[in-house]
C-alpha cells in the first residue's frame, strides 16, 4: 500500500536486484532447533513486511551474523493485493512467497512463535521453550484478526456467499460469492476496532459494484456498506470524493453500524447501531464481506511493552520504546496514532533506521516521524484515489496533481509497480517512503 515512486528509481532497483533473485531460493537460514547461539547484537520479531526490512536495514550496520528474526511462518504474503484477488484481478500465488528468500541473507531465522518478553533482562522467550537474548530489540509483530468476535464466524465462511479480503484462508472466497452473485443485497461491513488498510473494506465494494455493471447484473443489485466509523474516510479531502462516488453509483452508505453476527443459513447478518445501545437491524445477503475486528498480538497485552490497549508503547516520532530505550517497534502492532498500512510501514522504517543507527553510537535519536501513510483507494478495475496524510489527517501527497480525483496511472501503480517496489525495494531495506520525491515533485515546496 506504499505510495507513488519515480520509475528511474524501480529500473535500478531491478537491475540491482536481478542478480540476487537467481541465488535466492538457495539460502539457507538456520530454524529455531539449529540456531547457532542465543544471543544476538539485534533480533527482531516478526517476519513481515517491518521485520524484514529492518533486519534488511541493520544487517548492514551490525553483520548480518548479529541479527536474527523470529518468525513462525513458512510463508510471506504481500497482503495489499488480496483487495484485487478478492474481485478476481490477481490470484492469490502472486502474493506469496517462501519466508526462507524473503529473510535477507545471513541472518538468522529462529523459526518458532514468541511466548513471553522479559525486557528487564534484555530476554525474549520463544513457544519452543528456547531463550534468546539481545542488545537492541525491534518489535515488528503485527495485529491479530478476530473473526471469532462476530457470532456465527468464522464457520460461517463454509457458506458459499460469504468472504473476506483479510486472510489468505477467505479471500478467494469472496470472488467465489461476488461471480456466483445472482440478485438480493451486496454487504460490505467495517467492525469497531482500528484495522489494517482502512480503505479495504469499501474498496471490494467499489470493485464489487464494477464487476456487477460489467456482467450486467447491476440492476439486480442493492450495494450496501455498513461501517462502525461516523465518517465514511478519515480525511476530509478524499471522503468527499468518495462520497461523491457513493452518489454516482447508487451505493448504499450507512454509518455507526457495527457486524455483531452472521447467520449463514439464513442469509442474515446482524449489526448493532453505535449511536444507539440495544438497537439493532437485521438484513438480508446474497453476498457478504467482512471486515473483522482486529487487535494487538497476544503475546504484547499485558506485557510490560504494551499501553493500556495492548498495542506496543512507543514514541510516535521516533519509534523507541517509552520505558526501555532499546526497544522499538513498527507497524500495525504499535501505538502509533496513524493508518495502519504497508506505506506506513515504509516511511518507519527510515525513521527506525536512523533512530536505531544514533542509538547504536550512544547518541540521542534527532529524525521524527510525521505520521505518513497512505491508502490506495482502488475505485474501479482501473481508477485509484491515492490518498496520503500524516499525523493530522492533513493530505501529503507525493504528486503534483490532485491526488482526490479517479486516475489509471494510480490503479497502475497499485497493481503492477508497488508489489515490485515491495519484493525488490521494501523488504531489501532501501525503500523508506517517497518523501525525498514529494520534495523533488513539488519544487522543494513540500
């Protein structure tokens, strides 16, 4: 979900990389059984898109011998493409690879699930009763999804018309109920937690709504997207957009309505109204997406890294832990009050770079990170909003053009440049964000 980039800078990242990608899938990292030692200058736990580019990122400073990452999965998703898997425009193998040619070289993969954080004694606990010990740890565990949380779900995914965009399991799900869609309501929800991609859920329902025009069922079709939020987008520029689009289209927008159960024989889904305890409503599906509530990993709440929520507690301009100065953390398992997003991600992880790099010499860290993330908006099967905003809700906007209006070079960029960007430029550590572009695109000015 990472913004706009220059092409120059793609071509070179490729020609770059070309070389890498042929030894690739010959590495081998060491699991949680064979790790060489328990102790490492920096370990980082969670092999996602934050871990991997800050184990890419200090691998340089420390040797990539010092660095390790737990990770218990064998396989790594580009998850900002499953909105076009969802709606039959990519398939989910092209969003998947080997966790084993993701992990950057000569780093250490101690595959095992974190059980227990005891930063008073600079530990970390793993699930296969092994203890690692570290100098400087990074925090790049993720959020967690709680289909459980809706009554009826997640068995309510064995029925046909039933998906969800959020999890490899579900995806393909809701392309099987969007192409067998015969006629009745369309129901796209948004829970009441914060989520990853917050754009998500309305965006399988704007490609939802083109599927139908284009296989002429449209008229068949009542388009409904139920949403926990008071507002349909969080910033003003690019909710009164979509707004308009939700006219042009005849697309049903209700807010403060939060999915509280799905019953899949019946076709029914249950929602409460926010702004009025103990009221709810019953509708109707032939198709139903959900978005489900989400939280912070188990394994932080309650810990003595988390904030009253669960989420890790760190400073949102700097990325270090509040109470331990060699803790830090990036991404959707942190505190920091912005879009949860792979852009996000992206701009941390340059701010982390060099927090982590002043902290390494016993200097006082001096890069603040000013809330930048981004959302894709696809609108269409080749239209994206590309909305970009920092800290205040305020735009930030990479090009210099209206970024709020429809545009096919975006959609471009969404489907085909940024999973490149992604592979070849995030996870090897050298993407941080298109700040150094906004300021070249806008004459210095931004």
């Amino acid at each position: 979900m990472m913004a706009g980039v220059l092409h120059p800078q793609l071509l070179l990242l490729s020609r770059q990389y070309c070389r890498v990608s042929s030894v690739m899938n010959s590495q081998i990292h060491t699991s949680s059984g064979l790790a060489a030692k328990d102790h490492y200058t920096v370990l980082v736990l969670g092999g996602g898109s934050g871990g991997i580019t800050m184990a890419a990122r200090l691998k340089r400073k420390v040797g990539a011998e010092n660095v390790a990452i737990v990770e218990p999965s064998e396989t790594h998703y580009y998850q900002p493409i499953w909105t076009l898997v969802g709606a039959g425009a990519k398939t989910v193998a092209s969003s998947a690879r080997p966790t084993a040619s993701v992990i950057p070289s000569g780093v250490t993969w101690v595959k095992a699930k974190v059980a227990e954080f005891d930063p008073e004694n600079n530990t970390v606990h793993t699930d296969s009763g092994k203890k690692i010990s570290y100098d400087y740890l990074i925090v790049a565990l993720g959020l967690e999804l709680h289909y459980e949380k809706i009554k009826g779900l997640p068995e309510a995914f064995e029925h046909p018309k039933i998906g969800s965009n959020y999890s490899v399991q579900t995806v393909e799900k809701t392309w099987n109920a969007l192409r067998n869609f015969k006629e009745g309501n369309a129901l796209f929800t948004f829970p009441n937690t914060p989520v990853k991609c917050a754009g998500a859920p309305q965006k399988i329902m704007y490609l939802s709504d083109a599927f139908l025009r284009k296989t002429g069922k449209r008229s068949k079709a009542n388009i409904i997207y139920n949403t926990s939020l008071p507002v349909l987008f969080g910033v003003k520029k690019y909710a009164d957009a979509l707004w308009e689009i939700v006219k042009k289209r005849d697309l049903n927008v209700n807010l403060r309505q939060n999915l509280i159960e799905v019953r899949a024989d019946q076709q029914e889904a249950v929602f409460e109204n926010l702004d009025k305890p103990g009221e709810t409503e019953v509708l109707k599906f032939e198709m139903l997406h959900v978005t489900p509530p989400m939280g912070p990993p188990a394994v932080l709440k309650g810990s003595s890294l988390d904030d009253a929520g669960g989420w890790l507690d760190v400073d949102k301009y700097n990325l270090q832990h509040k109470t331990y100065a060699n803790v830090f953390g990036i991404g959707d398992c942190t505190n920091l009050p912005t879009s949860k997003t792979g852009a996000a991600v992206a701009a941390q992880s340059a701010v982390l770079d060099r927090t982590v790099s002043r902290v390494l010499k016993k200097q006082t860290p001096d890069k603040a990170y000013d809330g930048y993330t981004s959302c894709p908006l696809v609108t269409s099967y080749n239209t994206v909003i590309l909305a970009e905003f920092d800290y205040d809700g305020q735009p930030l906007e990479t090009f210099p053009v209206d970024q709020s209006k429809e545009s096919r070079v975006m959609y471009h960029m969404k489907a085909d440049v940024m999973p490149h960007l992604y592979w070849h430029g995030l996870l090897k550590g050298f993407w941080g964000g298109p700040g150094p572009y906004r300021t070249i695109m806008h004459l210095g000015m931004k």
